[in-house]
C-alpha cells in the first residue's frame, strides 16, 4: 500500500453548551435540588420515583404528586472508574452506582467517592457548592449514613430552576474511508472528486463506497467543476456560539455540475434575500498555502451571474 493509499485520520474535538428547558415536574425537582432536597413521583401504584418521571410508567398517566425522600441510601449496583475521564464528577478513581434512596423505590445513577464499593453499602449525598445545575448539584454520594443535622443546616430556599445548560463535549480519533480520503486528498490539490456507481451512474460527493441505491461498489473517479446550482437554502438569523459570520447569512446545498447529490456550504458574495433556488454559483477557494485535506479550503460559494438553472434540472436532487 503507497502512502496515498493509506486512509486519513484525524483527532476531532466537537463540544458545545445544550440549554434546556425542563417542563413542570424536573423543574420542581432541580429547584428542590437547589434547595438540598431529593423529591420523587409518586405512581399510581404507589412506588416512589428518582427522578421524578413526568408520566406513570405503568398507566401512562402524568404524575403530580412528588415527595422527598432522604439524601442517603443503599448501593443496589455498581462499577469502578478507575481511570476517570475528562469532564466526569471526580478527577481520581471513583465507582458509578445505582443508589436507592431512603423512601424512594427506584434507584439513582451517579458516582460515588470511593475506589471499591459492596452492594448494600449505604450512602449519602455530598453537595456541590454551586446551586441550579440541575442533577450537578448533586457533586457524588461518599460513603456514610446521613448526618441528619449537617443535612438540615443544609437544606434552603432556592430559586426557581427552569433552565440548565449542559456542556457537551466529544473528542475522539476519525478515520476516514480509502474513498473519503482520496476524495480530501484531491481537495488538497484543488480538486474535486466524486465517484460514480456503474449500475444507476449516479455520481456522488463525497464519494461513498457503495451505491446507497444499487448497493455496489463505486469504483469510478469523476473529477467535477467547482461550479454548480443551489438547491434548497436557509437564512441563519440567530447568533451562536463560535459563529465566524456575522448573520444573517446563507448556508445551502450546493449541486454541482455532473453530480447526483448535493452538499451543504455557504453562499455569500450577494445579500441574502437574493439566494434563490437554481441560483449559479461557483467555489471561491481561499488562497493555496491555507489548503489542507478539507472542504474548508473553499470558503464559500458566490453567484456567477449565469441565467438560473430552470427547476426541472435539479427537481430530483431536493
């Protein structure tokens, strides 16, 4: 195998904040949480449950009575983390375990301090020192009963929690297939490279190693233009996190000349409101000592200023 023929890989690192809102009953529940205090839903037959589900698990029907129960309990199951990961509770080994709570019914999944742990050992909650995290405000359970005075000095007033932001964060080693990394390598040429199927001869980019339709084999090479029609599109009007443009502007799928599929890119060079569908356009690559093994080496598509594409060309490719 020449080094040409070896597949690309690369660390990928994909994180991002998820804020949500948590509905009637998990806000109860975080809000109580926030005031150091564990509340369960009663079912229609009669088990209590952490965490409070907002639908019988049995009948189906919404559940609106909740109760606390205690901040201590037993170990029903677990496992040991000896090598904690980034972003997990506890930074040294800790144990995962399904606690049972005193007055609850149903277990709780959540880290315990502890290297080694027995089932039926009995535990309690140890508090984070910042409130409204929802589920985080719970830092672990540590080995130990219930110190029922450090637990009431503990428990407060708190206000609503409503909301949570979760920090999402993935990192992880991606090898593309020989078909995906001849297609990055051909962009590192300026080049664009599709493969077409030998049965329907739909040409597909990125180039997949078998024909979605017919199930075969893609083994022919197309290079394509970097010039082509758009498809469908939408206006981003709303700021995010990490957003390089200033919106609004338009991120659409892009057909190009000679292939059966369409890929998703930006469209600038005009104001937004004149994006249209069937609308020319052609790549605008940035300059070469900035290219790698990325579409990212285009940095967008523009209008040609060629006659619109009429509809019945592109029908077929929405």
């Amino acid at each position: 195998m020449t080094v040409d023929q070896v597949p690309l890989s690369a660390p990928l690192d994909i994180g991002f904040d998820y804020t949500r809102s948590l509905g009637p009953t998990l806000t109860r529940f975080a809000t109580a949480l926030a005031g150091r205090r564990v509340l369960g839903a009663r079912g229609g037959d009669g088990r209590v449950h952490v965490p409070p589900p907002e639908y019988d698990p049995v009948t189906g029907k919404a559940l609106t009575e909740l109760v606390e129960v205690a901040s201590s309990g037993t170990v029903t199951s677990w496992c040991a983390q000896p090598e904690p990961l980034a972003g997990q509770p506890l930074e040294h080994p800790f144990c995962w375990a399904f606690v049972l709570l005193d007055g609850a019914d149903t277990p709780l999944l959540h880290a315990v301090d502890a290297p080694v742990l027995r089932t039926g050992a009995r535990v309690r909650i140890r508090w984070a020192v910042e409130r409204g995290n929802g589920i985080r405000d719970i830092a672990c359970f540590e080995p130990g009963e219930e110190e029922p005075a450090a637990q009431d000095g503990a428990a407060a007033e708190a206000d609503e929690v409503a909301m949570i932001t979760t920090p999402v964060h993935l990192s992880y080693m991606h090898t593309a297939s020989p078909e995906e990394s001849r297609y990055l390598r051909g962009l590192a040429e300026g080049r664009l490279l599709g493969q077409r199927c030998p049965a329907c001869e739909k040409v597909y980019i990125p180039p997949r190693g078998a024909c979605p339709t017919d199930g075969v084999p893609t083994e022919t090479e197309v290079e394509l233009p970097d010039r082509g029609i758009v498809t469908t599109f939408c206006v981003v009007n709303v700021p995010f996190l990490g957003q390089r443009i200033p919106p609004p502007y338009v991120a659409a799928y892009i057909l190009l000349d000679g292939a059966d599929i369409a890929f998703l890119h930006l469209v600038l060079g005009c104001p937004p409101d004149q994006v249209r569908m069937g609308m020319r356009v052609e790549a605008a690559w940035r300059p070469r000592e900035q290219w790698g093994t990325t579409l990212e080496n285009i940095d967008h598509f523009r209008p040609t200023g060629e006659p619109d594409a009429p509809y019945e060309t592109y029908a077929r490719h929405l």
